[in-house]
C-alpha cells in the first residue's frame, strides 16, 4: 500500500492519510463572509471524498482585510458558530480542517475604493510602481500592532470554532509577504515595542 494512505501525526494531530486539500477560495461565504449551507456541503463532500485535511480559502482576520464578495470572515465572534457547524461536520466524516488566515493588504485597493469606500493598506508606499496601479496608503505603527492582534484574535476564535489548526498566509503578495519583501517594505526601523 502507498505511504499517502497510511496515517500521520502532525504534532498533536493525527490525520487518517497523508493527502491534503490545499487553500482554495471558494466563493460560499455570505455577503458577511459568514458560513452557508453551500460551504457545508463542499466541505462534508471533501471529507466524505476521504482527504485526511482540509485547509480552508482565504479567511480575513480584519475588517480591512476582504479581498473580494463571498469571502469567509473571521474578524468578530459572530462568525465562531457557523464555524463550528462546519467543522462539526467534517470531523463526523473523519477528517481534519485548518483555517487559512491572512489579510490582502495593499492587494485589495480596488475591492475596498468600490465596496467600502476605503483605503487600501501597505507597509510603505510604493510610488511609480510599474506593477500595482491602485490606491492605498502606508499602514500606521498603531495599525500593524491592531492587525497582529486580530491575527491572534482569529487563531483564538478558529479554536473556539473547532479548527484542528491554522495555516498563516504569507504568501501571492498579500499583507505578511509585502512584509517580507524589500520591494514593497520600505520602512526604515521596527517597530516600537517591538523585541
């Protein structure tokens, strides 16, 4: 029998197999980006499919952080009861599910200008970028620290809700990767506080 059948342990975390659904948006949030009986469904037909972990799309830790409609959110405690219906339900058919954390940053200006009527964030500003064209500002000091505690509130609730784990996003240019990367990073010292 191949290995990708047999089961693992991941920490404290024992999977039925080795195969893993990899983070996919999947458009069945609500407009509040709460769950629906449509994302209940993709997800119980994934565990029903025999995949050991699911790792669920793109979930928004702030108010600020939606990319796009239909988004699952969570930034409040309003959405941990959803949540939990739907990780109830793929732990009774034998499966594991991580939520998927991240913001967008500078990544969701057009969403944001036409939705919200706000402006995108960004660690520094970029001006004469020849590869992002939109609005957006540079993230004040007292809103990085707001946005890593809403991404340690997130990790809190994503517990409540019945989560067996959490998978950080820091990557396809959103906020923790324009972080990482000098091209959008121009900030000149860290952070006060800061160890």
């Amino acid at each position: 029998m191949s290995i990708l059948f047999q089961p693992v342990t991941i920490k404290n975390m024992e999977l039925r197999n080795r195969f893993v659904r990899s983070a996919t948006y999947d458009q069945c949030a609500d407009k509040n980006g709460h769950v629906t009986k449509r994302q209940i469904r993709l997800f119980s037909e994934l565990a029903d499919g025999g995949v050991g972990l699911i790792i669920t799309g793109l979930t928004y830790v702030h108010p600020s952080g939606q990319l796009a409609p239909f988004e699952s959110c969570i930034a409040n405690d309003d959405c941990i009861p959803g949540f939990r219906t739907l990780t109830a339900a793929v732990h009774d058919r034998g499966a594991k599910i991580a939520m998927q954390l991240y913001h967008p940053g500078r990544e969701n200006a057009k969403f944001l200008k036409a939705k919200k009527k706000q402006q995108s964030i960004a660690p520094s500003f970029v001006s004469h970028d020849p590869y992002f064209k939109h609005n957006y500002r540079s993230i004040s000091e007292d809103e990085i620290w707001e946005i890593i505690e809403a991404f340690g509130d997130a990790g809190r609730r994503a517990q409540e809700s019945g989560f067996d784990a959490v998978q950080v996003h820091a990557a396809h240019a959103y906020l923790l990767s324009q972080f990482l990367s000098p091209y959008t990073n121009w900030r000149s010292r860290w952070i006060s506080g800061w160890a």
